[in-house]
C-alpha cells in the first residue's frame, strides 16, 4: 500500500511540474510575442520610421544645398563662361508626401503629449519650403538675369548675395537634429528594454520621458508656440 501511495505522490509531482513547466513556457510565450508587438507597433513603425522620413528629407535639402551652392559659386565666379545648363543638373527631388500621421500618434500616446508631432510637422515645413527655394527659386533667377534684360545686378554681386541667402537658410535647418536625436534615444530605450503593454500606458511617466519632452520644449519655443499659445515665443 505504501508503495501504491508513494507512486501516486511520485506521479502527482510529475504531473504538477509538467502543468507548471507548461505554463510557464506558454507565458513565457505570450510575453515575448508581447514584446515584439510593442517593439513592432512603437519602435520600427513609429519611431523608426518617424526617424528615417527625417533623416531622408533632411539629408535631400542638404544635397541640393551643396548642389546649389556649387552652382551659384560658378555662377558668380565664372562670369560670361557660366553654363546655364548647369542649374538643371543634380539635384534630388524631395518626396514630402508621407506625414506618418498614425506614427506619430503612437508616439503621442507613449509620451503623452504631441511635442514629437508638432516639431515634426515644423521640419516636414522647413524642408518644403527650403527646397523649393534651393532647387527652384534660386536657378530660376539665375535663369532670369542670364536669358533676360532683367540685370540690375551685376553677376558678381548677385552671386555673393544668394550665396549667403543660400547658407542662412541651409542653417536653419541644423536645428532639426536635436527632434532627431531625441528620437534616436527614445529608439534606444525600446531596443534595450522588452516593455510590455502596460509598461507602454505608463511610459509618459518615466523620468526619461519628460526629459526628452523637455529637452524639445527648449530647443523649440518658437515652433510649438504656434500650437500652444501658452508656450512663450
């Protein structure tokens, strides 16, 4: 009998490690798809993505920058010899179309606040209108004084001033790369860390958290005032 009993406490562990090494596997299971969720949904859909649209509209302005700035030094230094076909050449056309209004939002709701969204938006705007200028304004009004009357500007003179107009609003642009750093560290935060759903709902608290909402509310005043009035221009 002692030996029947003693089987059956045997067996009943048995049973009871395999139930609990089962669950655990299968927790252990859910949590990691969990994780790859979050990571999926927060990281390579909205941060990472918000990211690369940056650093690619950016990284276009720049090119034409120089491509611009090349063209113009020729213009003014080359005189009589400048080769209008010149203006056409080697500039990237800027694809803007793509404002990742659902990533953005993610990332409203992990901050709690709509800061990346609006100095995004304030880029996006930047990097339009400069490459307008840079990859259009500028060759044709030098396609204007070199094909028309229209020269009350000597070529030299002319040159040197969009030359300088052209730098100017290139800088202007230098201060986007706080928004992207800021958001380089926020991806570092969710690669390093498998954050479950409700690690995601409480994230706007974190110390991290309101720094980088601070950090962007400093180097932004101008731009976020025109979404909030509260925020001193």
């Amino acid at each position: 009998m002692s030996a029947l009993y003693t089987e059956i406490v045997r067996g009943s562990f048995t049973l009871a490690a395999v139930a609990t090494g089962s669950l655990i596997a299968l927790y252990t299971y859910f949590r990691q798809k969990e994780y790859e969720l979050v990571k999926q949904r927060y990281l390579e859909q909205s941060v990472d993505a918000i990211t690369t649209q940056l650093e690619t509209s950016l990284g276009t302005v720049s090119h034409n920058y120089a491509r611009c700035l090349q063209i113009v030094k020729s213009f003014r230094d080359s005189g009589e010899h400048f080769d209008i076909k010149e203006i056409d050449r080697g500039f990237l056309d800027l694809d803007a179309s793509k404002f990742l209004q659902i990533a953005n939002h993610r990332v409203s709701s992990l901050l709690g606040s709509n800061i990346i969204w609006d100095v995004y938006q304030s880029a996006m705007a930047y990097a339009v209108t400069a490459n307008s200028t840079i990859q259009r304004e500028i060759p044709d009004a030098i396609r204007i004084h070199q094909t028309t009357d229209y020269q009350q500007i000597k070529q030299r003179e002319l040159g040197q001033t969009i030359a300088k107009d052209l730098q100017k609003l290139h800088e202007n642009g230098f201060k986007y790369s706080v928004l992207v750093a800021e958001l380089h560290y926020l991806s570092r935060i969710l690669e390093l860390e498998k954050l479950s759903l409700k690690a995601i709902q409480d994230f706007k608290d974190r110390p991290q958290a309101k720094q980088l909402i601070a950090h962007l509310t400093a180097a932004f005043p101008r731009d976020l005032s025109a979404n909030d009035p509260s925020i001193a221009a």
